[in-house]
C-alpha cells in the first residue's frame, strides 16, 4: 500500500503530532523552527564532551550547579534538548519533561550529524528564550563558542577559542574564583 501524505496545517497539529511522536530508544525528537527532528544516539566522543563538561562544573564552578543531560526546554524557537543544561541545585525538581528555561543558566550542545541547527536555530531559540550562556562545542569547525548577552532574540555578545585554547566562564560559574574551561578535552 502506497504512503500517504497528511499535510499538518497548523502549529497546533506540529505540536501535537510532535507531543505525540515516539522515538526508538536512545533517539531524540526536538521540535525546531516549526520542523519535528529525530536524531541517532551520539557518538561516544560526543558523550565525553559533556561529560568533561559536567566534571569541570562539579569541579570548578563558585557555586552549586546540576548539569543535566536530556531536560527538554520550551523555548520561542520550538522545544529543545540541549545536550546539557546547567541550573542551581534543585532547580528542575517537580517539573515536567517540557519546562520552561527560566533559571537555567547555561545550556551545552556539541555539534554532531548536523551542526548548523546548533550554529543557527538553536542559537537563536536560546537567545529568543534570553538564557544567559550558550556554549558550543563544534566538533567539525574545532572551535568552542561561549554566547552570551541575550538580546533581541540573538547574543550580542560572544567569545570564540579553538581547541585546547582556554575560555573564561563568567558568573555563575566564578565569582571570586577564576573558572577557566580547558577546552581541549573537549574535542
């Protein structure tokens, strides 16, 4: 029997299609820009990335932070899921799956199979949802991007390292301590 195309004609029927939608296991389903995108379990050089990430934090930062993996945010630009998110202690305790991103002071995404939506779409959501920080680690242009000063729906200001090259994280990650992010793990 031939597929048949059901054309969505609203974003209320994208979304609830989207809310609806079940992936296969390890896969994750973002919506971005009005698109539904599914994407393959990462690759494990991904997976140390953030987790080098996460241990800098839990090593380094002047206060408790949660780094956490797979938090899906509601953000103007569609529905999200940054590769890590980074909040005060407690702060997604009780929510739902989808939570707003009020209070979360950095997100992470590391580029895989398709970087310009991390370089772009995302970008823009992030900034749309005015979230401090946005730190890109892009695996393909061997560079790491921290984001910052949300404005406007996009950053005014932003400050690019190359691989093994230091990058200064500001508050809330050092007040009076230096937290300077070892980007060369990162790769």
């Amino acid at each position: 029997m031939p597929a048949v195309e059901h054309p969505l004609n609203t974003e209320d029927d994208i979304l609830r299609t989207f809310l609806e939608l079940k992936t296969p296991l390890g896969f994750k389903a973002e919506l971005i820009e009005g698109e539904i995108v599914v994407t393959p379990p990462p690759d494990g050089d991904h997976e140390d990335a953030i987790a080098r990430f996460a241990r800098a934090v839990a090593r380094e930062a002047a206060e408790e932070l949660y780094v956490s993996g797979g938090k899906g945010l509601i953000t103007p630009g569609g529905r999200f899921i940054p590769d890590a998110a980074v909040a005060p202690v407690g702060h997604f305790s009780a929510q739902d799956a989808w939570a707003d991103p009020a209070g979360v002071a950095l997100v992470l995404e590391v580029t895989s199979t398709n970087p310009g939506r991390d370089r772009e779409q995302k970008r823009r959501g992030y900034a749309a949802a005015t979230i401090p920080l946005y730190l890109l680690v892009d695996r393909s242009e061997a560079k790491v991007t921290l984001y910052s000063d949300p404005e406007n729906g996009g950053y005014s200001t932003h400050t690019q390292v190359p691989f093994g090259k230091p990058l200064d994280l500001p508050a809330p990650f050092s007040f009076t301590l230096d937290f300077t992010l070892d980007t060369g793990p990162l790769r």
